[in-house]
C-alpha cells in the first residue's frame, strides 16, 4: 500500500527504547483528524530527527505515512521523516479557563473499555484505545540500572553509526497504573511507559536525589493527577511482540470540573 497524506493530533510519546532493527525508538501515537481513529507511527526515531522535526503532545502534525510492512496491527503506519510538519496545536484552553474543551471534543468520543479493546486486539480490528480510569493507583518498582547487554550493544551500535548522541539513560525504575474501567471491571494494573512521568524522575533525581525523585513522581500521578482533581484515562496499546497485551503508554487529564460527557454517555456511544 502506498503512502498517504495524514494529519495527526499526537496523544502519545514514549520513553526511548532500544530496537533490534531502529537503534532507538520512541512509541508515538495520536488521532488522525480525517478518519478520527487511533494510529501508531513506528519507528520515529525521535532523538535522530532534525531538531525542527521535533514536536510535543497535542501538536497536529502533518506527514506522509504508509502500512507498516512487517506488523500485523491494522493501525501502524510509518512515517516518513522528511515529511513531517507541525500545522498546529491544540491548547488546553485560555490562561483564564484552562477546560480542556477542543481537545475533550477531539478524544472523548472515542473512550471506550479496555475489555472491548482486548477484543478488538483479538481480532486485529485496532490496537489502540483510551479508557475511563476509577479507583486509580499509581505506583513505582526498582528495575535494573544498567541496560542489558543486547540493548548496550545496541545503543553502542547506534553511537558508532549513527548521529552521536547523549547515552540514552536507563531509568532504574518501573511505573504501573492501577484502575477499573467501570463497576462492572475487575481491574487492571499497567506497565506506564509515557515519557513525561520518566523525564520528571530524571529531572528531580538531578535537582534532589533518587529517593526524592521517586517521591515527587508519585506525589504528581497520585495527587496532583489524582481522581480529585482530574477526570482520568489513559491511553492505550499493544506491544508489537505480545499484540493481545495493553500497556499504558498515556495519561489523559482534563479537569474534574470541566463540562464533559457523562461516562455512561460515552460507553453507550
């Protein structure tokens, strides 16, 4: 299948992984605008890119992208790098009232349970989905500090070849979310892969240390993000290798007091 022209609202950024095939990756996904569906744009080789190519959550970009090759998951496309602009972005709203309205109109349609997301995994129609959060709970686990050895042979590798960049660090902890879609789930506990909650730990590591760290990082998703004062979903999808398993790979956060749609109205919808 060819390449196509699309413009895509990015909801998602991961931290940097490493890749047996790219070097380094980072998962990116968003809405595209013309056809309102989820879609994967794999591989972006973010650090790699020209710095003017470089773009946040909520930018729209524009791009040409064609069906991946080699996954099976209907929604990946790969970009290409040249391609890619950014002709916007959506604001959470004015300084005044920050309601999150032109983005709750783009996203919210589309929330639905990871439970029908898992069916729809089974039978490959999608891979990528938002879902209501209840009863959430975040937390942090020791991970190893260093690499492996096939990931630093990798890194190793794209510094010989590639642009040379800063080591890509390691952080030595894991994230997980834990959450019901609804009161008819029985819950569900995540690996968090987005890329704001790992910078925030380096960022606080570097100015205190890595106790502190960890305490500011879970004092931002437990309260600051917390049920209080957030209306909570996170943004949803499968790994390449494990295509039936979801990981979180996105907080979605609007005020709690901002006007939205019921929950039960979206679910019906």
């Amino acid at each position: 299948m060819g390449a196509d022209k699309r413009t895509v609202l990015v909801t998602v950024k991961t931290y940097p992984n490493p890749s047996n095939t790219y070097d380094e990756t980072v998962c990116t996904a968003g809405i595209d605008l013309n056809t309102q569906k989820f879609v994967r744009l794999y591989p972006v080789r973010f650090r790699h890119m020209d710095y003017d190519k470089w773009f946040s959550k909520y930018d729209v970009l524009e791009m040409t992208a064609s069906r991946h090759k080699t996954d099976r998951r209907q929604d990946t496309y790969t970009p290409d790098p040249g391609s890619i602009h950014r002709v916007g972005h959506i604001e959470t709203g004015s300084k005044r009232n920050r309601d999150w309205a032109e983005r709750n109109r783009i996203v919210l349609p589309l929330v639905t349970t990871l439970e029908t997301l898992m069916e729809c995994a089974r039978t490959k129609e999608c891979s990528l989905g938002i879902v209501p959060m209840r009863e959430v709970e975040f937390a942090a686990e020791a991970d190893d500090a260093d690499w492996t050895p096939d990931q630093l042979a990798i890194l190793n590798r794209d510094q010989l070849f590639g642009r040379k960049l800063a080591p890509l660090e390691k952080v030595p902890w894991r994230f997980y979310f834990s959450f019901r879609c609804n009161d008819a789930c029985k819950g569900h506990r995540l690996q968090f892969f987005d890329w704001e909650a790992y910078q925030l730990y380096r960022n606080m590591r570097d100015k205190y240390d890595e106790k502190a760290a960890v305490e500011k990082v879970l004092h931002k998703y437990n309260v600051d993000y917390g049920e209080k004062k957030k209306d909570l979903h996170m943004f949803v999808g499968t790994h390449f290798r494990w295509q039936h398993e979801f990981m979180a790979i996105g907080l979605y956060y609007p005020p709690r007091q901002a006007k939205q749609p019921s929950l039960d109205a979206l679910l019906r919808d």
